[in-house]
C-alpha cells in the first residue's frame, strides 16, 4: 500500500488548485484514496504534530509513504523527508520559511 501526504501552502488549503489538481490527477489513476490532504493549523508545531499523528502509524503499519508540499508545506515536507528518510516533492518551497513568511504572520487587512 501507498500513501502520499500532500501539504499545502502559508495561507492555504486542501482546496486550493495546487491540491485540487492532486487529487484529480490521482483519482484519473484510481488512486484517490491514497492522497491525505487536510487544512493544517496556523502554528508549525501544530501543523507537524497533525501530520506526524497520521504519518507514524502509516509507517508502523509498513505503509509506503512519499510527501509533497507548497510554499510551507514543502518546508514540512523537508523537515519530514530528512527526518524519517522519505520521498518528497517540494513546489516552491519556503526552505527558510522563518525568514521568508515572518512578515505574514498575524492579522493582515487585504483590500
């Protein structure tokens, strides 16, 4: 079995296009049920604490695992690939996503 864990990006979401275009591509191979795709919450170590509950009982269970992410979400997948030696495919990732989306943090007025 394989399951790939797809995490969005700063300000976003499961339903953005990136993860939409995901979930369509997989399901043309019959394959969405293999797609784990869910909102994150805002704080990283919520946001890992979240993935690491679905990812670690994937892997005990022998499940083969690959991640993908955008923007934040490929700087989760990093930390994650490094640190259980997985698969990953990073879209425009935040690599130093403390100094690059710092600014971005808080309440923000879009007009």
């Amino acid at each position: 079995m394989q399951k790939l864990l797809y995490f969005h990006g700063f300000r976003s979401g499961p339903q953005s296009v990136k993860a939409q275009q995901l979930r369509a591509h997989l399901a043309r191979q019959g394959r969405a049920g293999d797609l784990w795709c869910e909102q994150l919450p805002p704080g990283p170590l919520d946001a890992i604490a979240l993935i690491e509950s679905v990812l670690q009982p994937a892997l005990d269970a022998g499940t083969e695992v690959a991640l993908a992410g955008s923007s934040l979400g490929g700087f989760y997948a990093l930390h994650l690939a490094e640190k259980y030696g997985l698969r990953a495919a990073l879209i425009n990732p935040a690599v130093v996503a403390p100094l690059s989306l710092g600014d971005y943090v808080g309440e923000h007025t879009h007009m």
